[in-house]
C-alpha cells in the first residue's frame, strides 16, 4: 500500500510539472482537467487561431445536457463565454460544467476596435461593419446612452447570457452579437462608447 501511494504522489508530482513545461501544456491540461492551464491555452492561441470548447454538462435552467461544441468567445477568470451560433453562454451560469477541454481550430484573427458615438445614429456605423466584414463573429461589450429607450425591446431568452441589459435610457452590452446590436438601435440615436471584437477566419 505504502508503494502505491508513493507511486501516486509521484505521478502526481510528475503531471504538475509537465502541466508547468510550455510545449505539453495543452495535453496535460486536458487529460487532469486543470481549468488554468486550458484557460491559458485559449489566451495563448485565440489571437491566431478559433479556440473551440467540447463541454460536459447541463443547463443551469432545467438541468438538462448541454453537452456540446462550443466556440469560446471570451474568459472571465476561469469561466468562458461560448457561443453555439444560436446564444451566448457562460459557463459556471448558464452552463454548470463537469468537464472543459479545448480544440485549437482553424487559423482566424482577433481584433479589438472602439467605436465612439456622440449623439448620432447608432446602427449605421453597425451595419458598416457588417458589411465590412462578413461572415465574421462579432461582439459588442460597453454602454451607451439612448434617446428613445421605450422603442428598445429586449426578450428574456431561456439558457442565454444577458448580453443587453436596458436601465433607463442605457442599455449595457455584454458580448452582444453585432446582429442583436443593430436591432436594438435600430433608429436611435446614441451617446458612449462600445469596444468591438471581430473574429475573421482566415483563408487557407
């Protein structure tokens, strides 16, 4: 007994330091479940590269499974936002996980902008970036203050993140997609600033 449990510290000691070793840290990280070392995964390869999520566990909601694939879309700490290109989700939230790994996915590229707004319409430079990038994902994060706030309608969607949150005559965008944005302004006029994240695969 006492050489199994050294056998099993040793092992354990081992898989630390490959998890801390940078060419291996993927593989060690998926197969002990270490959240840190994915999350780094996915900070080390979501400038270059689309960075999927294979996700064991259920909705939050009903407890139902929400076993699936998931495009990461952003971390906060060691939770994701994922999408599955019908809502947007956050693990620990919406999605209570037994399991995460990563899958490094085809070559794309990441690009932050901010777009100021000073009392002018709000769709029309959303609908530019549409137009100057299509069939890429997009996400709005920030807040901005609107004229007619009665006009705004939100739903209420089952398992969704809240990715627009109206307060007055501000609404709050928390990776909003761009589609959903253009909607909600649609013949506002707006004051603030929204930060933009586009993320554009590349051609092969």
């Amino acid at each position: 007994m006492l050489r199994s449990a050294r056998s099993a510290i040793a092992l354990l000691v081992f898989g630390i330091y490959l998890a801390n070793g940078g060419g291996i840290t993927q593989k060690v990280s998926q197969n002990l479940g270490l959240r840190d070392g994915i999350v780094r995964v996915y900070n080390e390869n979501a400038s270059t590269n689309k960075v999927y999520a294979r996700i064991t566990g259920y909705w939050a909601s009903d407890r139902t499974s929400a076993d699936g694939k998931y495009l990461i879309i952003g971390n906060e700490g060691n939770e994701f936002i994922v999408t599955d290109g019908k809502g947007v989700y956050k693990t620990g939230e919406q999605i209570i996980t037994s399991k995460v790994t990563t899958t490094v996915g085809e070559a794309a590229t990441t690009e932050i902008r901010n777009l100021t707004f000073n009392d002018e319409d709000a769709a029309q430079p959303l609908r530019e970036l549409q137009q100057a990038y299509p069939g890429a994902d997009i996400y709005l994060n920030g807040e901005l203050t609107v004229d007619f706030p009665e006009d705004v309608k939100i739903p209420i969607e089952r398992n969704q993140m809240v990715t627009a949150d109206l307060s007055g005559n501000r609404i709050k965008f928390d990776y909003c997609s761009l589609d959903r944005a253009i909607v909600y302004l649609s013949e506002q006029y707006a004051v603030g600033t929204l930060e933009v994240k586009i993320v554009q695969s590349q051609p092969f």
